[in-house]
C-alpha cells in the first residue's frame, strides 16, 4: 500500500464524491478512480459502495479512520523534519531504565527542561543494553542504566550508588522486623528477579550480590519489569530485591526493608557517545555535575544549584 493510494482515498471518503475529490486532489476524475481501485484490489475488499450517494463499507470506514491518523503523523513528521534541518527544533532523546525514576532523574530533566527550553526532550523507557546499541545508533543521546560494562565508544559516568532494599509481601514474617536485615536472612525465601530480558541485566546484578553472600538464589519467577515484580511480590510468589528510591512508591500491599549490605549497591550510569561534542549534551554533564552532591536517604540532590 502506497501513502498516495491512502491518501486518494482518504479524500475521496471524506469529500463522499470522486469528482469533488479529484478537484480537490488537482488530478482527473478516471486515473483517481483507478488508483481506489487499485487499492481495493491490493486489500482484496471493497471498500465503496459507488451508489448515490458514494458510501463507505465497513472495512472502507477502518481503513478510513486509520487512514487519516497515519496521514496525520506523516504530516508532523515531514513537517519536524523540516523544522530541524532549519534548526528550528533541537531533539534530545533520553533513554533511561525504569527503576531510576524513581530516583532524581524527573528532577534532573525538569532542570534540564529549564536550561533548554528550546529543546524537544524525549524520554525512551529501554535496558541498559537497549541503551547501548540505541546511542550507537544514533536513536538516543544520553541513557540511564544500572549495568556496569565497559564500551570504548561509550562514555559512562555513574552519578548515584543506590542502597538496595528487599521487598515482601504485607503481614510477610520479615516485615515484622524492625531495622535493617541481612540479605542471609532472606535466603529461604522465593526470589524474584527483573527484568526477564534482554540478559545481562539488573537481575544478574542481583543474583551476583546472592553469589558474592555464598548465598544461594532460589528463583521462583522471572518478571518483566519492576511493577510486575512487585504485584507478584504482593500476590505471595516471593521476594524481590529493588533499589531502596522503589520505596517512593507507596505501595501498601508490600513493605520494603533496607539491607544491612553496606557493599550492596546499584548504581545509576549515564552514558553517551564518546564523541559526542552537542551543546545539549554538554548542558546535561554539566548539570550532572552539579547533582554531584546526594542526600541517599531521600535520593534528591543535597544543593539546589538552580536557585
């Protein structure tokens, strides 16, 4: 199917006529005629009824509906296209792991937001690796993960190492304890790790601090991402460990202790391309300087260095 085939009949549905259609088009009335036909023919249904007046079938009025939605978005994008060639638009796409919004990235973007209003910023949820092979590509800027890997074409600089605490479900026998706990001390439990894919991830992350304890990991479930972990956590299927800034969620189904695991943390990594000299990019490392300093109890920068 051509974008000219859907757009012919997308006006001709819209103006309920072939001649009115064919005006407005500025072609003649019998090639526009043939080119309907030719798409029905190509879908294999019909999708007029060339009564009086001209109607439209049922698969003409999905085709019709979905028709004019992708001939919109094919209009924002040529005409985007074109602001950013003028350099009309500055795009900056940022990919990020879930579990860091959790922390002070939305702060973070808001402040970048600020400093570069004139930017249109894009927030891509992917892993780590997606990360990787998405700023190769060029499809991203800047990323946030977790995953410690070395890449000579990828700078990485972390700006946070996370406490790590386990969640368990309300009226579990652990959340009755009072402090912080050892990781030993949920070692008969269930495990659940996140995400199920793609591999290396943090869940790796998690079953290495399992290995490093001389613990052995009992994984019950493989979830796909956090916020399924944490409904299978609150069904009973086990425990989940989970950076300690989850607990901002508020869930009052689950209860999430601290880990008294001092060499137990998660880190935040920024990356992007090592040669990457954009004035958004340097705004964003600057900034990220300035969110050197972290108050871990509340993960929010200590100083405000926008005031």
């Amino acid at each position: 199917m051509e974008l000219r085939h859907l757009r012919y009949f997308t006006t001709v549905a819209a103006e309920g006529s072939f001649s009115r259609a064919a005006e407005k088009l500025h072609i003649a009335q019998p090639p526009l005629s043939r080119q309907v036909q030719q798409l029905e023919e190509e879908l294999g249904v019909r999708l007029l009824d060339r009564g009086r007046p001209l109607t439209l079938t049922e698969p003409g009025r999905y085709l019709f509906q979905q028709g004019l939605l992708v001939l919109q978005r094919i209009d924002e994008m040529r005409a985007m296209t074109k602001r950013i060639a003028k350099g009309l638009v500055l795009q900056f796409n940022i990919g990020f792991v879930a579990s860091t919004l959790y922390d002070a990235l939305p702060e973070l973007i808001r402040r970048f937001r600020i400093i570069a209003p004139g930017a249109e910023v894009n927030l891509l949820e992917m892993t780590t690796l997606e990360q990787v092979a998405a700023l190769k590509d060029g499809r991203i800027d800047v990323g946030f993960g977790r995953l410690r890997f070395d890449d000579d074409a990828i700078v990485r600089r972390i700006i946070r190492e996370e406490r790590l605490c386990v969640a368990v479900p309300r009226g579990h026998k652990l959340a009755s304890r009072k402090g912080k706990i050892r990781l030993r001390a949920a070692a008969e439990e269930q495990l659940i790790v996140y995400p199920k894919s793609p591999r290396p991830s943090y869940a790796d992350q998690v079953l290495s601090f399992y290995r490093d304890a001389g613990i052995e990991a009992r994984v019950g479930t493989e979830a796909r991402e956090l916020q399924t972990a944490l409904g299978l956590v609150a069904s009973g299927a086990g425990v989940c460990i989970v950076p300690a800034s989850v607990k901002r969620l508020g869930r009052d189904d689950v209860r999430f202790i601290d880990l008294d695991e001092p060499k137990m943390m998660s880190p935040i990594i920024m990356s992007h391309r090592k040669n990457d000299t954009s004035m958004l990019l340097v705004h964003l490392v600057r900034l990220v300087r300035e969110f050197d300093q972290w108050d871990a109890s509340t993960g929010q920068p200590a100083s405000n260095p926008m005031q």
